[in-house]
C-alpha cells in the first residue's frame, strides 16, 4: 500500500514536512486540536516524522483497512 504524504489540514493540502513543523510549533496543550485528516478517506491521521526504517508519512489514527493509503503492519 502507498504511504500518505499529504493531507487535509483545515481545507488544505499539504505535505507531512509542513504538518511536522506545524504541530512542532503548537504549544503541547493545543496539539490535540491540530486536525490533520487523510486526503482519500477524510478520518484522522498523524505526521510521523522519519525513522531508520521508513522516510516521513502520514498515519491513520484509528485503523481503517478500507483506505488504500493505509500503512502496512510493521512487525519488528
């Protein structure tokens, strides 16, 4: 499946570099209302910033297996 690199933030599009330093910049208190929605299926993700096995991308935080940008399970 695709990783997501974009998604809706308040009506618009944007990629997860930009959702990161949004959400950076937020004081913790308002972090929880940042709404980042997914672009194909509308319901809530979260910018996960890269890691040493898997560049930058976009997470659903409810799982939605119906939605063709959803993450595959990694297993360690």
């Amino acid at each position: 499946m695709a990783a997501a690199l974009q998604c809706r933030f308040f009506g618009h599009i944007i990629d997860v570099e930009k959702a990161l330093a949004v959400r950076a910049a937020a004081l913790p208190k308002h972090r929880r209302d940042l709404r980042f929605e997914c672009v194909k299926c509308g319901k809530p993700v979260g910018p996960r910033a890269a890691g040493e096995r898997h560049s930058a991308h976009f997470v659903h935080l409810q799982a939605n297996p119906d939605c063709p940008i959803t993450d595959p399970r990694l297993d360690f």
